[in-house]
C-alpha cells in the first residue's frame, strides 16, 4: 500500500470505483462515495449505515413526510 492518495470506496460496501460505478456525495464537509447498489440504503434505510457514516443513526429516512 501506498501512503498519501486515499482510494475511493463505497461506504457501505468498500468497493472501488475499479468495482463499481461510484456516486459523490457530500455530508458534513465530506466527501463520501456510494455505489448504485447501496443508494437505496442512503435513501430508505441510512441508519443501516450508522458506523460508517457518522451520524447516519439521526437521519431520517426520504420516504414519508413526517
Ligand atoms: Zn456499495
């Protein structure tokens, strides 16, 4: 391994772009990477996510208006 450029991964499932196709996102000042598989999760069900997004745990699912 190579030290200094960090290699983009999916942050649910920690592959790379070499893998899969890799969405940006930005949360916190971050910039995090997701695959198509897991944008699902994100949306539906991001405190599944909870331990490799901090502070998934307080996000609130996108479906439901309440
Ligand atoms: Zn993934």
């Amino acid at each position: 391994m190579s030290g200094g450029e960090s290699t983009s991964t999916c942050l649910a499932c920690d592959r790379d772009s070499n893998a899969t196709p890799l969405l940006a996102l930005e949360y916190r000042g971050k910039r995090l990477w997701i695959c198509p598989q897991h944008v699902p999760i994100l949306i539906h069900d991001p405190t599944r996510l909870a331990g490799r997004l901090p502070g998934a745990e307080s996000l609130s699912p996108a479906e439901g208006h309440d």
